[in-house]
C-alpha cells in the first residue's frame, strides 16, 4: 500500500502542473494545510487499509490538480 501511495503522491507532482488553475485562491488556500497533513499521513502510516488511503489519495489528487 505505501509504495502505491508514494507512486500516486510522485505522479501528482508531475501532473498537478498540467491540471486545471483552481478559479478560487482563498479556498486553496483554506484547505492547503489539511490537505499536507492528510498527505504526510499516507507516507507515514503504510498499514493504512486500502480503502481508506485509496479514497484519501484521491483528495490529494484532486486538490493538487486544483490547487498545484
């Protein structure tokens, strides 16, 4: 699973660049440091279930390709 997440988190950082501008920078960032810390999460804990760090890739997928 961690290994998943760190490819996941590695991938992000090449695609947030070709994603779309997030159109509100007070909501990016709001959210800028939750979303760090649910990041920094992932990395840390591999016996995270899939289920749950599956889902919360998702969001830091989707926040970096918002918000870069």
């Amino acid at each position: 699973m961690r290994k998943i997440v760190l490819a996941m988190l590695a991938a992000i950082g090449v695609s947030a660049c070709a994603g779309p501008s997030a159109t509100d920078p007070g909501m990016c960032l709001g959210q800028r440091a939750d979303v760090a810390r649910l990041r920094a999460a992932l990395e840390a804990h591999a016996d995270t279930p899939d289920a749950v760090g599956e889902a919360a890739t998702d969001v830091v997928i989707g926040f970096e390709a918002g918000c870069g």
